[in-house]
C-alpha cells in the first residue's frame, strides 16, 4: 500500500522525506516523489520504481524548502509510471493519497466539462484539481478542503500542501491510517510510526473522517462535520523498535529466525508460567457464554484463524464460522443468538478485514482481534484486543506473525475450554508445558534443516507448479505453505486437504509436478501416507515433513525428507510453519525474486 509522509520543518526537508519513505518501503509500492514549497513556489521529483531512483534525481536536481510531502505510490489507477506519482499538482495544489476515491470517474467528468485538463490516469489527480477548483472560485484552504472531503466517496489518506500557504499541510484520513507527528518546533504527518520514529515519538492517530491543518506551532483536527475535536496524544511503539536486517540478507530471513524471541515473547503474554496455565482474561470474551464464534481475516491471518477453528471447536467444543474477510460479510451470515467475533490481522489495517469488523459490530456483537499493532484501526474499534508480540514485521511475506498468532489463538482456545468446562486442568497443563517448550525448538530445527532445504529449494525453483497437502490442522498450513511460496517465489503453488486429492487436483499429478505434504505423526497419519501412495503411484515427486516417528514409519522413496522433533500437536501447526517459510524463502533467493517487497504485493492492504 501507498506511504505517505509530511513535513512542516525548520531545515531542508527532501532528504527527510526520502528517509521516512524508506520506512515505509515494506508496505510495497512501485514508484515515488516528493514535493517542497521554497519561496512560495511548489516544485516536485517523482521516478519510476525504487526510492533509489528518486534519490538519485534528488541528487541531479536538489528540491529546496522546509515544508514538504512525500508518497511511495502502490498503482490502483493507472500503470507504475512517472506521469502518476505522486505528488499530483494543480495550479498551486499538490497532493498525495493512499486509498482509492471510488467516484473519481464523475468527478474527473465534472471538472473536464468546466475545463480541467487532467496528466495523469490516477484518481488521486481529482483531489488535485477540485481542491484547486474550490481555491479558484474563492474558498480559504480549510473550507476547500472540508467541501472538497465531502464529496468523496472511497477511501483516502491524504496530505495536501497549497503553494500560498508555505507554512501549512492539510492531511485527511477516512480509511487508511493517518497520524500527526509532534515535533520540537516541527509538525509531521505519517502512515504510521514507523515512518514517523525518525522524528519523533510522540504521535496522534487521526480517527475516520478527520481531517487536520498542521503548522510548525500549530495542530487543528477537525470531525467530518467540520468540528473542532481533539484526539490522544500518546507514545509510539514504532519508534521503539530497531528496523533493519541485521546480518540477514532480507527482512523475511531475519523475521524467520525471530521467531524463537517474539513467540516466546507471544506466549509469555498469555501463559502463568508459574500455574502452568493460560492466564484467563474472562472480562475480554465471554466464552462461557457463546453459541457461536465468527472469525475473518485475510491471506496468512486467514489461515491461522483456519488452524485456530479446529482448535476452538476440538478444545472448548465452540462452533467456529470462519471466512475470508472479502466474502465474509457478503454473505449476510446470519449472526443470531449468543455470539462473538474475532478478526486476526497482523498491521490492523487491512481495509476487508476492517469493513467485516465494523459489520460485525453494525451487529451488536462482542468483537475481539488478534493484531500486531496495538495502535491500529482495528485494534482501537474492539472491545478486546489480543496482541501478538511479533514487534514490526517488514518482510511483505508474514511470518513471524503467523507463529504469534497461532500462539495467541491456542491459549484463546484453551481460555475458552476452561470457561466452557471441556478442558480439565490436566490437558490445559499439558498444552501450556508443550507451548511454553515450544520455542527452544525453533532455532533448533531452523539450524538443522536449512541446508537441507536451501539444497532442496534450488531443485524447486526449476518446477512452475507445485501442490501442498496436509490433513487437520495441516491442511491450513499446506495452504499456507503454498501462499508464501507463489507470493514471493511468483511459482504457482496449491494447498489442498490431502483427503481431497482423489477428488480432482490426482490429475495434475505427474513428475512435473512436486507435492510438498506436511505431517505430523498424528492421528491423520496413517491416512495420509495412503494419499502419498497415489502420488507416488502416478511418478509424482514427494517432499514429505514430517518427525523422526513419521519417517521412520514410511518407506516411501521422497525427493526429500525433512525430519522435525515430535511435538504436541497443539505445537505441530506452530513448529511446521517453520519449514514452510524457510522452503519459500531460499526457492524465491535462488528465483532472484525481490523476496521483501515481491511485485505487485503490499505489507498492508489498505483497499478492498
Ligand atoms: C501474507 O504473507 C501476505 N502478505 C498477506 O496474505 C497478508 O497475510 C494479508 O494481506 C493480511 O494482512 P494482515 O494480517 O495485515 O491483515
């Protein structure tokens, strides 16, 4: 998704905004520009593609001025090229957005009909123009802007600056984040902290339909209707938080082998290591009292709520009604009775997910969300948040956040057991001692089995299409599985229910055609080794994951085996989707792929 950044400052502010773009890089994107104000004139670069080509136009041609806005543009309308970066301009008005203004078509028609000529194919260059249309029939900035938010429809973070204006931006939010720096003598507009915590720490998060003037003494917010409405100050985790690679060559390595540390970290939130049981939270989720639990998300958080469904209906015998946060509220599901609903999202942004939520809640249902960012839209509209501890994930392909997820949704799961009377004492102590052990296996098995699987990965990256099986709650992780690797490998991948496999995909099985299988020596075992058989029987090529027990139970010939430690199968899901990653990640180095920001692909998705 698109990043944006403003500066009303006291020194020369293109470099600023170029570093605080460079924070938000992770959230994807495929152009950039900036624009100042010196001496009263407007003046912008914008370039094609990374933040490396902007500097370096930077470098030809200095931008001057200490006021100024910046924007990593993710393409909606209108192909990555110079022409639609941003800033858009307009006789005296630049512009940049994140979202999509839904009406922009009407509206672009309505301003060419009174003359408009329009540059670009954006709908972000309509804001541009009707802001200046107001300018030009005589409205002050503020009630342009007020007049210009309501006739918008869609969504959009905005920063405007107008050239008669050097000392002033105006941002607006409704949808995609916004928030308002606070500087010493500065005032600063963001995506989030992170784009943010080189200036300062001290942030306020705009709420939907605000909109804000920021000066260098000076912060205005204003509500939909105009009003004059003041909104928390308070510090930002983004600041806290070191963001580089470290020794790894990427973001998604390093998040990798975090995984140890902030599951740990997950878990200890969770867990009274000392009872040896789940921390039991009764005010957030009345468990004991549900008929029914609703679960949406998206992608990766989608399938660990995939995997926490088994849990909750296994565990505390509560009927889970789950889907992907796009479909879910189109189906009008009938949301009666006793119920409540969870919603799992790593940035907390993500605009489907966002939207489910908020019809839940249109519903008069508890909400509760699983999220990563304690600041974020969709923790600050529940009633009960449960945090990840997985601190900023860069890497666009999650990981370490579906393991704290995973984490955060196996002791929901045992909190609910124990409200609802169907987990004894003895079966949760036995769950948290596996949980709490879990950890200390990460850097071990992601030590033992790299080299296997960078060897392994190399003999994949030659293949175009490769299918994932699992059974229970390894059936989400071969979907999973698959997710990571087509996202950031572009290799096309399929996870199935290896149940499922004599039902249809058995006829894309030759030797062109790899079947990664992830299995646990469960009680689905025995079934899915009977499936590994047909694959074999039809010269498919078998990767089979799976523990010492597993293995040495099967005789089957396999391109690979890779060998975990026996675990807890309440831990399997957790430990199995360390193999998973580290199989996307070395096939997608070896494809020479941009494993952090993979084409087309945002850390947030902020549109629907
Ligand atoms: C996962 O690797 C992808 N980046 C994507 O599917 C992601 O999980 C999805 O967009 C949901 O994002 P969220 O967790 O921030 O809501």
């Amino acid at each position: 998704m698109c990043g944006i950044i403003g500066i009303v400052g006291n020194r020369e502010v293109a470099p600023l905004l170029v570093d605080a773009l460079k924070r938000l890089e992770y959230r994807g994107y495929d152009s950039a520009g900036v624009a100042t104000i010196k001496d009263g004139k407007l003046d912008r670069r914008r370039a094609e593609g990374k933040l490396a080509n902007l500097d370096r136009k930077l470098g030809e041609e200095p931008l001057a001025g200490h006021v100024g806005i910046g924007h990593t543009r993710w393409a909606t309308h209108g192909a990555p090229t110079e022409a639609n970066a941003h800033p858009h301009f307009c006789n005296g008005v630049a512009v940049v957005h994140n979202g999509i203004i839904e009406n922009f078509a009407p509206l672009r028609a309505e301003l060419m009909a009174k003359g408009a000529t329009f540059y670009s194919q954006t709908d972000t260059e309509v804001v541009a123009q009707l802001l200046s249309a107001y300018r030009q029939e005589g409205l002050a900035p503020r009630e342009a802007m007020q007049k210009a938010l309501g006739r918008f429809e869609g969504a959009y973070a905005l920063a405007v600056l107008f050239e008669d204006q050097p000392d002033m931006i105006l941002g607006a939010r409704s949808g995609p984040p916004l928030a308002v720096g606070h500087g010493q003598g500065e005032m600063f507009l963001g995506s989030d902290a992170i784009a943010l915590a080189p200036f300062t720490d001290e942030i306020t998060y705009l709420e939907d339909g605000d909109w804000v003037v920021i000066k260098r003494d000076l912060l205005e917010i204003h509500d939909r209707t105009g009003k004059l409405v003041e909104r928390r100050r308070q510090k930002s985790q983004g600041a806290a938080y070191v963001v580089d690679k470290g020794n790894h060559r990427h973001f998604m390595e390093k998040e990798i082998y975090e995984q140890a540390e902030v599951v740990s970290h997950t878990l200890a939130h969770y867990i009274d290591f000392a009872e040896g049981r789940v921390k039991f939270e009764s005010s957030l989720i009345d468990f004991a009292n549900l008929d029914r639990l609703a679960m949406s998300a998206c992608g990766t958080a989608y399938y660990a709520g995939l995997v926490g469904k088994y849990w909750f209906e296994r565990f505390a015998r509560l009927p889970v009604e789950i889907d992907v946060a796009s479909e879910f509220r189109y189906r009008e599901m009938p949301l009666t009775g006793r119920m409540a609903a969870l919603f799992i999202s790593q940035s907390g942004e993500t605009a489907d997910t966002l939207a489910s939520l908020r019809y839940c809640r249109d519903h008069k249902l508890t909400i509760g969300a699983v999220v990563n960012v304690r600041e974020s839209t969709i923790a600050r509209e529940s009633d009960a948040v449960f945090p990840t501890l997985a601190g900023p994930e860069i890497g666009v392909a999650s990981t370490k956040a579906f393991t704290c997820q995973l984490s955060v949704l196996a002791a929901l799961a045992m909190i609910a057991g124990r409200a609802r009377g169907t987990l004894s004492a003895e079966d949760e102590s036995k769950m948290v001692r596996a949980l709490v052990e879990a950890p200390r296996l990460f850097n071990q098995v992601l030590t033992a089995i790299q080299p296997q699987i960078e060897m392994l990965s190399r003999e994949l990256s030659r293949f175009k299409d490769v299918l994932y099986l699992g059974r229970g709650t390894s059936f989400p992780l071969a979907l999973e599985g698959a997710l990571k690797l087509k996202e950031i490998s572009y290799i096309h991948a399929e996870g199935y229910a290896a149940g499922e496999l004599k039902h249809g995909p058995i006829a894309l099985i030759d030797e062109t055609m790899p079947v990664i299988v992830i299995a646990p020596h469960d009680r689905h075992f025995e079934k899915t080794v009977s499936n590994m058989q047909e694959v074999a029987a039809r010269g498919g090529r078998i990767i089979l994951i799976t523990d010492e027990t597993g293995a040495a139970a099967t005789t089957l010939e396999t391109m690979a085996t890779i060998v975990l430690p026996v675990v807890d199968e309440i831990v399997a899901p957790i430990l199995y989707a360390l193999p998973v990653q580290l199989i996307a990640y070395h096939t997608a180095v070896f494809m020479g792929t941009d494993v952090d920001q993979p084409r087309n692909l945002a850390k947030s998705v902020t549109v629907e």
